[in-house]
C-alpha cells in the first residue's frame, strides 16, 4: 500500500457493490492518495458513475449487459460510462478460454446496444496500454510502435461468425490461415 500511496503501483481494486467502495473510502481516506483502477461490475459501475467522473476513477469491466435493480430493464453500463466520460477497459466475464472466445463477440453485443465502436475498440486497445504504462509500445497503430495485431475474418464487432485469421507478434506472423507460423513480418 505503501508504493501505490507513492504512487510507485497502480492497483486494482475489485469492489462488488457501492457499499464496499463506500467503506473502501472511508478506510483509505482521501481516494487521491491511491492511484488505482475500480474493478466492478456493470450495475455498481452506473450505480456510481457520478462518483467515477467526478474523482476521474478508471474501471475495469466485464463486456455485459445488465438490468437496472430492482427492474428487469436491460442497460449498457459501459455506454453509461462512455456518455459519462469515465475512463474503461474490458476484461473477460470468467477466467476461461470459453470466455477469451467470447470476448469480441460480448463488445460486439454492447456496440449493437449502443456503445460507440471507437470506445469499444479503444477498451481493449490504447486504454489499457496506457494503464500499464506501455501505450508508447502498444495500443494504438503507429510507426515506430510494436506490430501486435490480429487479424480477424470479418469485422469481429459487427459478425459473430468473424475468427481470428492472422495473428502477428512484434511484426512476425506467428498463426496464419495456412497453419504455419511465417517468416513474414510486417514493418
């Protein structure tokens, strides 16, 4: 706590409901005292969201549609947080290939629902690379940056048929539709 209190470590802070980053709060004392980054779910997310945007907290977020309690109203919590300007990234639902499989095909359902498509793309690209302190490497497509991309069969935010087609590593094929990793590489 020390070194994130100097500032030294980010942490992530997993609260499950408003009352827990309440408490949190109350025990930590003053939030800017402690760069972290708010792992919660949809429904504490947007019940806090002008808490989020006033003290600048980013979140974590698994890519779901939730209802609004006690209600069987579906909502967007991270269009909420778009329109809100809060500051997000994506994260899979479960700890689980079934999970990193459904990735793009959960952002996908917010996109239709009404998350804009730069934000969805930037929750799982320059977002995150500037939380870790690595968006001069990664996260966005420019010269000089690491060539890590994938590839997709069609456009994995409109079709939930698109597949990984191509996946290249610091500008090296390393899986191609072939099934062999190339000794192409990209520049």
């Amino acid at each position: 706590i020390a070194k994130a209190r100097e500032g030294k470590l980010k942490v992530l802070l997993e609260v499950t409901d408003s009352a827990v980053l309440l408490h949190l709060e109350e025990v930590l004392g003053d939030r800017h005292q402690l760069d972290y980054i708010l792992v919660a779910n949809g429904r504490t997310a947007v019940h806090e969201v002008k808490r989020l945007k006033k003290d600048k907290i980013p979140v974590l977020l698994a890519p779901t549609l939730t209802t609004r309690p006690p209600t069987n109203v579906r909502i967007n919590p991270a269009a909420i947080l778009e329109d809100a300007g809060v500051e997000f990234a994506f994260r899979p639902a479960a700890d689980s290939v079934a999970e990193m499989r459904s990735l793009f095909f959960r952002i996908a359902q917010l996109v239709k629902c009404g998350l804009g498509r730069d934000a969805a793309l930037a929750a799982v690209t320059r977002v995150p690379a500037g939380w870790l302190g690595v968006k001069d490497q990664v996260g966005t497509l420019e010269k000089g940056k690491a060539a890590n991309l994938l590839l997709f069969t069609g456009d994995p935010l409109a079709s939930p048929l698109a597949t990984v087609h191509t996946v290249i590593l610091d500008g090296a094929v390393v899986r191609s539709p072939d099934g062999d990793a190339g000794d192409d590489s990209i520049d």
